[in-house]
C-alpha cells in the first residue's frame, strides 16, 4: 500500500506541501502505472501524457513560487469520456462521436483545472452512459481490477477501475441511475452522486437530463468530500444548477460530525433478488453502526419497487430527445453511404449509434408519442412524484438511509450482455435516489468469499452530503477496506 499510485489526496497533498514528492513524479508514476496496467484492465480510451505532465509542472511552479495551494493542486484525476476537456477527444464510448476533439471545458474541469488538479486521460464508459457493466462501449470492455474475467460495473466502469488499478489518484463519473455508485461498489472504491443540482452539468453530453449528476471516485470518503467542494456550486451556464444550501466544507466537518445517527433501513431492498453474501455483509455493517450506538430504524419506501420501470420511461423518454441532436450534419459520424437529406439521417444514426442506445430512442421515442404519452410519461412522472415522497417520509424519522449498493458482486463478462432485463436490475437499490434527486455515496464494506468487493449505500436528504459524508467515513475508518488493493 505504500506504492505512491494508492495513496489518497489527503496524503499526496501533504507528501507534496512537505516537498517529500513533486507534481511530476506523481503524475509520471501514474502514467507508468497505466502504462502497465492499462494492457489489461482497458480502463483508458487515451491518454495524453505530454499534457498531464505539463499541467504537473505547473503546479510544481506554483508551489515553487510560494503559492498557497489547495489539496487538489498537482493530484492527476482521470474523467468518463462524457465530460467535456478542452482539446481532449469527447466521444461517450459512442461511434457517432469518434473523433470529436471538445472546444471547451466542462464547468467542473473548469473547477478542478481552478483547483490545480492534473487532468488526465479518458475514461472507457458504456455508450452514452447506458449500462451497468461497461460492455456497451463502442471500442473495448473494461476489466474488473480484482478479477480481469469480471466487468467493472457501469456506466463510469472505467473511472472505477482506473482508480481501483491506480491508474488515477482520482476520477469523474456521472450517474443518472447508479452509473458512479454501481462501479464503485463492484471495483471496491468510493463513489458519491451529489444533490441533484449540485454539480453544474454544462459540458457533461446529456443522457437523461433530469437525473444526470457528476461525481467523484476516490480511495476515502474524505478524497470524496474534498473533489465534490471543489466542484460545486451555481452556475450560470445551467440553469437547472442550484446554490449550496447548509453545510459544503464537508472535509472539515468530518472532524466534528461524530454522531451517533438514527439510520433507517428499507426493509424493501433486502428481499427477493438480493445475492445472501451482499446481504450478510451489509446486515453486518448495520449492525457495526448499531454496534457504535447508532440508532437503526426500520423504514419502508413503499414505491421502491416501481423505481426501475419508472427510471426506464423517464430516461428513456429524455434519451431520445437529447440524443436527436447526433443527426449526420453537425459534429457527428456522417454516413458514406447517405443518397439524400433523409438517409443522410437514418444511415447515419444507423451507423453511429450501438445496439442499446437504439433500443433506448426506440423506447423513449414510444413513451413520447401521442396516445401513449399519459398512459406513460405522465404517470411515470406521477410516481416519481411518490418514490420523492416515501423518502422525504423516512427522512422525517431518521439522519441518512443504508442498504446496499448494487444487488450482486461483479457479475462474468458477457452474463448478462443478451439480457437487458437482468442488466436494468443492476441499479434497482441506486435508481430511485437519482429519481428523488437526493445524494448518495457507495463505500467499501467487504469482500465475497472469491474476493471480490462490495459496497455499502450510504443515502441523505437533499443538499444533507456533510452528514452523508460523515456516516460513511464512520464506517471508513471502523474498516481497513479502503486500504485493500488488488492483486494486479
Ligand atoms: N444502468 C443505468 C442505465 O443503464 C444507469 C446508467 C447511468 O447511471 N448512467 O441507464
């Protein structure tokens, strides 16, 4: 664990303020371990590390000219092929977008760039971040870091594995269903979807702009807290951004936040479809809180079980109508093979888009058009209306919601890539979070007997992240999982 690619912000930063380590040689440690690794683990779509060493340097120039600097200054973190990076290719693991080079910044590389931090590389992701298991790139599958022979989760499979390789001190993902949540849990790394709002979406390619959320992965909850500081805040670009409200220096406030807890449990996410070796391992991270006092309340979400149809008309819908700007005439594939202005649209979505996200503008497209629009959207939206409030009831009784992350360990490559139905069960504990908006986080809480990760869902209230960082960096420092590395 002493390698410098596992070490955790708080203690590169440190490493780096007391000159024990430079900018450059992390970031060249970094590339090197991807260089090794990335053969295997295909965490990376590309990289570019003349430029991450030059943004390394400087850093290094700011420290050496006395600049006080912040946690962030010099740490490279990698990002989902979603995000926009200035000069960077932006693609989304997707055809249609092969070869598109981003003109700007999104704002939260704005934010890290403002923060010092290294931006590096571009993360293997399913096209247009729908998925669960990174299978639906375009270009390469993605390995699980503790067993090559499973995926790594998704959408943001590579930003997890890229930090669980230690390929990235740190990532971005984003999460419309569980895309950061999921992976995180399945690669054994901590994984936070902030309050809707939260983070500003502008430069992030939308997929179901009502649910979309970016968010860090990290070795700690603490690394967490420090990237999610750095990176929120209103934005005038996006409208749907919102102002802070409550307590946002969460790194601080996981000094003082000790609590004990009341911590409900959803007596709904534990029944059928659950894997008994996920099941044991969070009844027994339950009970360590209860162990530390805290108080473990039985709550019901009565509407949990309506989250994942629901999630399926509501982001298919808002899919097909993001995604009708990808046509063949701007910045998109252009079919060869296009005679005229209306093949010049079909053959060239035809081409460029992958099997699922066609599946998805089919189902979006149909829950959209008249005479079925109430029949689906609407009441879609109706019961999204009530999965908000069974949360905003059981909130009523207790500080933050545990159950687990995702229903199994990582599953075999290739398991459930002809099955759509068992691959939407993946997200069934994290999608109705993303439906109500509110913050979320998956930490480590163990291992299969095979060895393989699994991860606690720490959820709060809205704009409640001070007090969700807190219950889970409880759990974090009860536990010595966030030190385990794979065998790689
Ligand atoms: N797995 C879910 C889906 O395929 C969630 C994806 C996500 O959060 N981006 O839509």
């Amino acid at each position: 664990m002493s390698e410098i690619h596992y070490k955790t912000i708080t203690e590169l930063a440190a490493a780096l303020e007391a000159g024990e380590t430079s900018s450059v040689a992390l970031t060249q440690a970094v590339i090197d371990r991807k260089e090794a690794m990335d053969g295997r683990v295909k965490a990376f779509l590309s990289s570019a590390p003349a430029d991450a060493l030059a943004q390394a340097q400087s850093s290094d120039a700011r420290r050496a000219a006395g600049q006080s600097l912040g946690p962030l200054d010099g740490i490279p973190i990698g990002i989902k092929d979603t995000l926009a990076v200035q000069d960077q290719p932006l693609g989304c693991a997707s055809k249609m977008l092969d070869g598109y080079v981003s003109p700007f910044d999104a704002t939260c590389i704005a934010k890290l760039r403002a923060a010092g931090a290294v931006i590096w590389g571009r993360l293997n992701m399913d096209e247009f971040a729908m998925g669960s298991s990174t299978e639906n790139s375009a270009f390469q599958t993605t390995a699980n870091p503790w067993d090559l022979e499973t995926i790594p989760g998704g959408s943001s499979g590579g930003s997890a594995a890229a930090v669980a390789a230690g390929e990235a001190i740190a990532s971005l993902g984003t999460d419309t269903g569980g895309s950061i949540r999921q992976p995180a849990a399945l690669c054994g790394v901590v994984g936070m979807k902030p309050t809707y709002g939260l983070i500003s979406r502008y430069g992030l390619v939308a997929f179901a702009s009502s649910l979309d959320q970016v968010g860090p992965f990290t070795r700690t909850v603490e690394d967490a807290a420090l990237l999610m500081e750095a990176m929120l805040g209103k934005d005038p670009l996006d409208s749907t951004s919102i102002a802070p409200q409550g307590e946002t220096g969460y790194a601080a406030a996981l000094k003082t936040k000790r609590g004990p807890w009341k911590l409900g449990v959803p007596k709904e996410f534990f029944g059928d479809g659950i894997d008994p070796e996920v099941k044991a391992n969070i009844e027994q991270a339950i009970e360590w809180y209860q162990g530390q006092g805290c108080e473990i309340v039985d709550i019901s979400l009565p509407h949990s079980e309506l989250a994942v149809p629901v999630y399926y008309i509501v982001a298919t819908a808002e899919a097909s109508s993001n995604l009708a700007r990808f046509d063949g005439v701007r910045y998109t594939h252009r079919s060869e093979a296009a005679k005229d202005a209306l093949t010049l649209f079909t053959k060239s979505r035809g081409e460029g888009f992958g099997d699922e996200v066609k599946r998805r503008i089919i189902l979006g497209t149909y829950v959209l058009s008249s005479g079925y629009y109430d029949a689906y959207y609407l009441r879609a939206q109706k019961v999204r209306r009530l999965i908000l409030g069974d949360f905003e009831t059981a909130f009523e009784q207790v500080d933050a919601i545990l159950t687990p992350t995702s229903p199994t360990p990582a599953f075999k490559r290739g398991e459930r890539a002809n099955d759509p139905l068992a691959m939407y069960l993946s997200d069934v504990y994290t999608i109705s979070v993303n439906l109500a908006g509110l913050p979320a986080i998956s930490v480590p809480s163990g291992f299969t007997e095979s060895g393989l990760p699994i991860g606690l869902q720490v959820i709060g209230k809205a704009f409640g992240e001070a007090d969700m960082f807190a219950v889970a960096n409880a759990f974090e420092q009860g536990h010595d999982y966030a030190r385990q590395t794979p065998n790689l």
